[in-house]
C-alpha cells in the first residue's frame, strides 16, 4: 500500500494547529488576567464610593482628606480606563487567535479526509485487484476443468 503523498504537509499543519492553540490559549489567559484586574479595580471603585457615603453620613470632612479621596478615586478611574482598553485589546487579539486556530482546524482537517478518502481508493483499488485475481483464478481452473471433460468424452 501507498503511504499518503501529503503526509509531510500533514504533520506541518498539525504543528501549524497546536501552535496556534497554544497562542489562543495563551491569548486568552491574558485576556481573563485583564478581565480579572477590572472586575477588582470595580470592587476597589465601589467600596471608595460607600466609604465615602459612609464618611459623609458621620459629618463633614476637611478638605485634606476631601482632596485625598478625590485624587484616589482619580488614580482608580483611571486604572479602571486603562484596563477597559487592556481588556479590549486583549480581547481583540484572543479572537483574532481564535480565527487562526480555527483555519488551522480546517486545514487538518480537509487533510485527514483526503487521507482517509486516499485509504479508502487503496483499499477498494486492492479489493478490486485481489477480486479481478480470484476471477481469472477460476476462469483458468473453469476452462481446465472444460478441458478434462472435453478430454474424456
């Protein structure tokens, strides 16, 4: 039997396949590690804003502490908007990563079929051949067979 005339191309498109799964996985865990940080960066921004509803209940503040808070609630709004676009082009990048793991998939897999549909061709190629063979075997023993009868009268 015949070995698969793309067999090289085969295992190159499986390497080509892990390789980008290995970059989608990579590409989506960093994507949930910055999915991850705004979600804490929210919880950070929502407990400042009962803190500060809690102080405000308890009386007035000065206005060192005031500026405090205000520059802190700052630095976490703006944290919070370089992790929106973190996550955004993280996420970006992961489906982008995703697309190519997919036509990776694709690929793989329109090889494996013509392997399989290649095997099929060989095997029926090899059925036909062993069936053609077991014919003329008893076509040759048929027409001896005539032979001796033909002999005999």
């Amino acid at each position: 039997m015949a070995t698969f005339r793309f067999e090289k191309l085969l295992k190159l498109r499986e390497t080509e396949r892990n390789d980008a799964k290995n970059a989608f996985l990579e590409a989506e865990s960093r994507r949930r590690d910055a999915q991850s940080r705004l979600e804490e960066i929210e919880r950070e921004l929502i407990a400042e804003r009962d803190e500060a509803r809690r102080t405000r209940e308890m009386g007035a503040l000065d206005a060192t502490a005031l500026q405090s808070r205000q520059r802190f609630r700052d630095q976490l709004l703006e944290k919070r908007n370089v992790a929106e676009e973190t996550l955004a082009a993280l996420t970006s990048e992961a489906e982008e990563k995703r697309a190519k793991l997919n036509d990776a998939i694709k690929e793989v897999k329109i090889l494996e079929n013509l392997k399989d549909k290649t095997l099929e061709r060989e095997l029926e190629d090899a059925k036909r051949k062993d069936d053609k063979a077991t014919d003329d075997l008893t076509n040759q023993l048929e027409s001896i067979e005539r032979q001796r009868v033909a002999k005999e009268e």
